[in-house]
C-alpha cells in the first residue's frame, strides 16, 4: 500500500471532569490525490463580450447616472413586497433579485442603456 500516512497528535487546552484530553489524528493522501495536486487547475470558460472592458467603478458611475434606473434605485432602497420587483444594491452596484420556486434567489447584473446593444 502506497498511501501516505501523517499522525499528528494535538494537545486541547479544554479541560474536563477528567483532566487536560489528547486528541490523535490520522490523515491519508492516497495516490490519487497525490495526482491530483500534480494536474494544473483547469481554467474556466468564460465568454467574451466586447464593449464591456469596463471596472467596477465606472460600472457604478453609469448605474448612477443613467435615469432610465432611478426607479430601480428606489425599489432598491425600499423594504421588500412581495407585489413589486426585487432590487438589491451590492457594493454600490444594482442588481435585480430573482427566487424560484426551488427557493434559490438569484441576482443579475443591471446593464446601463448606454451599454445595451
């Protein structure tokens, strides 16, 4: 058997009825995982869009003074209903807020009109 096996034994500082405990662990890498470590990280995949080469920043500053969302920011700013649309602001960034059915809330990016094809 080829698996590496590192023992290290921890002393707890905790005390009970019993006196100070010692805890020993074992832990095992096997020849799989030795591998694995051995692999490069796969990238991932992410599509290209020209035109959107900008930062964070200049993100916020479009969100901001584009008019078409000033109504999104106050849906943003207010408690949420149930009857209206959800909007979230995320490092001063706008998303609109999505749940399912399945319970996973999702966000999405609020693109300003000036970047919209």
């Amino acid at each position: 058997m080829n698996n590496r096996l590192n023992n290290s034994v921890t002393e707890c500082s905790e005390t009970d009825n019993r006196g100070p405990s010692i805890e020993q662990i074992a832990s095992v890498q096997t020849r799989a995982m030795v591998e694995k470590e051995k692999r490069p990280v796969k990238l991932l995949k992410v599509t290209t869009i020209s035109g959107l080469d900008i930062g964070p920043e200049e993100l916020k500053e479009k969100q901001r003074s584009d008019t078409t969302l000033k109504k999104y920011w106050d849906l943003a700013s207010k408690p949420e209903s149930k009857e209206k649309p959800q909007f979230v602001v995320k490092k001063d960034i706008l998303y609109p807020k999505y749940a399912s059915k399945q319970s996973d809330t999702k966000i999405q990016l609020v693109v300003p009109t000036e970047m919209r094809e």
